[in-house]
C-alpha cells in the first residue's frame, strides 16, 4: 500500500480529545485510508502525519470529512539507514 506524508496547518494550538480521534478513525476507514503515525510541532499548530493509502485523493478526501486541513500530501517510499552502514 502506498505511504504520504501529510503536512497540517493550524491556525491554533491542536487539541484532539479521545473521541476526536475515534471519529478521524471512523472516517479513516471509510475512506480506506490507515492513519500510521502522527509528530506535533512544538507549538502545536503543525503535524506531519504518515498514513497509507490507494492515492492521496481519498487521503484528502478523508480530511475534508474529518475537518482538518491536509496542506501537503507527497508521496513517500520508506528506506532503512541501518543498509548504508
């Protein structure tokens, strides 16, 4: 399955609850999308997100449902650094 970064944009500080995030998952699924791991900036108005998915339109589409932004989605390939030692 494909993997993307995505980078979001917040005009304030993010604040998930529990049940914020059990709705994302909800839409997540529906839109076949698998959120995998998520980094906060400092001041909490930044996330870099990495989620798999068939493209990055249902990854778009699934932030549209869910309300929260998706400003950069790119495509990625996963590497390990432990091969160039």
């Amino acid at each position: 399955m494909p993997k993307f970064i995505i980078e979001r944009n917040f005009a304030e500080k993010l604040v998930l609850t529990a049940d914020d995030t059990a709705g994302i998952q909800r839409i997540n699924d529906d839109e076949e999308v698998r959120w995998i791991v998520s980094f906060l900036s400092a001041d909490q108005r930044k996330s870099y997100c990495l989620y798999e998915a068939q493209d990055a339109a249902a990854i778009k589409r699934a932030a549209n449902r869910a309300g929260v932004p998706a400003d950069v989605i790119v495509s990625v390939d996963e590497f390990d650094p432990a091969i160039f030692a």
